[in-house]
C-alpha cells in the first residue's frame, strides 16, 4: 500500500506536469512511467499478499489457490529470465538495453519522475546513456540530437548528470554538457563519464558478486519457502474437509 501510496503521488504531479497534453498521451505516458509501474506493482503485490493472508487466516481454498500459483508463476518466471541471461548474455543484454534505452532516453523530458531517475543512475553509477554507446544514446533524445536544424540550446549535449563530478566543488555547471556529442571519448572523458549505465551496473554487481548472489538466492529460497508453506495449508485443510464431507 505504501508503494501504491508514492506511486500515485508521483501520477498526480506527472498528469499536472503534462497538462494540455491530449488525454491519450497523457494516460500512456503516465501508465509507462515509473510512478505508474509503481502503482501497477504495489496493487499486484497488494493483491498476492493480502490473498495469502486473508486465504490463511480464515482457511480459504480459493484465496490460498490464488496465492500458491501466483508465487509459483513469479518464481517460474524469475527463474526463466535469469536461465535467458545465463545462457544467453549477450542477447540479453541487448533487449534489456533497447527496451531502457527506448523508455528512459527517448522519454526523459517527458516525465520528471523518469528524469529524476535517470540522473539519480548517471551520478549514483557514474556513467551516461544506457547501452554500450555511453554518452551518444542521448542523440535520440530530440533535445540533445546532433542535428544542424535542431532548435534546441543543448544539441549535442548530454545532461549535466553525466558530468565528472570534481572535488571540492559546490556548484553544478548545468551547461557542462554542451556539445560533449560532438567530441570523441577521451577528449569527453575529460568533462563527463562516457560510458554506458547498463555496463556500469554489470560492473558493480561483479564487485560485489558474493552480496548480489547471496541477496538474490536469499530471495529465493523465500518465495520457495513460502510457496511450500501455502501448498502445505491447503493439503491440510483438503484433508480436513474430506474427513468431515
């Protein structure tokens, strides 16, 4: 409920941000943007929980049934996707790249919300644009697209979260990025980071590969717990309610 709660605090200042829009951009925009995916998110888990609960509490076969094939469908599905990676990591590198690339580039004045969460990436992670092309990527977004007719003041720049953040300094230049696309890498790396956040986060969990892998199998072999648990419920309330009918 508390993510279904900020979620939807970040719609309401997403739709007054887009107003004037046309009702239809207005609602794809703010269901594809983060705020909507965390109100999708959280009514889901909503759902699953309080079925779980409600199913336990008051011996519930239907709501139990709910619970068990919805943990059992993430699992399976969570254990797919990491299977897909595994075996092929590079393809699925690529999808993941294109899908964000799409959403968080091309779409990153549209919502302050995916803003915010784009610079919150490049300083966090020190990098800039999402795929293997680092700082380029910013040239499908049409305010920093390199292109001779662009009306745009930052053409052939990338956003001032890419830039190297100095020691000691106290002020952000916000025009530091200006013209950085039409500078090669090592004379851009000079003033912002030129590679991609994708590459950037792969290198993180690889230096912390004992915390992620203990995080994610911890993860796991909870919802595995759980799901056996409700299994167990429902095989006992079954056999309790054969022995009475």
């Amino acid at each position: 409920m508390l993510l279904m709660a900020v979620g939807l605090y970040g719609v309401v200042f997403t739709a007054q941000d887009l107003h004037g829009l046309k009702s239809v951009e207005i609602a794809y925009i703010v269901i594809t943007d983060l705020s909507g995916v965390m109100v999708a998110l959280g009514g889901i888990i909503f759902l699953v929980s309080f079925a779980g609960c409600v199913g336990a509490l008051r011996e519930n076969l239907c709501l139990l049934k709910l619970y068990f094939w919805s943990l059992t469908i993430f699992l399976i599905a969570e254990l797919l996707f990491a299977i897909a990676c595994i075996i092929f990591p590079w393809k699925s590198r690529e999808i993941i790249e294109s899908v964000l690339s799409k959403r968080l580039i091309e779409h990153y004045r549209e919502s302050q919300n995916t803003q915010n969460f784009v610079d919150f990436l490049q300083r966090e992670f020190e990098c800039c644009g999402i795929t293997a092309h680092g700082y380029l990527d910013w040239d499908s977004n049409e305010y920093f697209q390199c292109i001779e007719n662009s009306p745009s003041v930052e053409k052939c720049g990338v956003p001032a979260s890419c830039c190297i953040k100095r020691k000691n300094m106290t002020l952000i230049d916000i025009m530091c990025g200006y013209n950085m696309q039409s500078k090669k890498p090592h004379e851009a790396s000079d003033t912002i980071h030129v590679g991609g956040c994708v590459t950037s986060i792969i290198q993180f969990l690889e230096s912390n590969l004992y915390w992620a892998a203990g995080v994610i199998f911890g993860i796991t072999l909870f919802q595995m717990y759980v799901t056996h648990q409700a299994r167990s419920l429902m095989d006992q309330i079954s056999l309790q309610r054969s022995r009475w009918y």
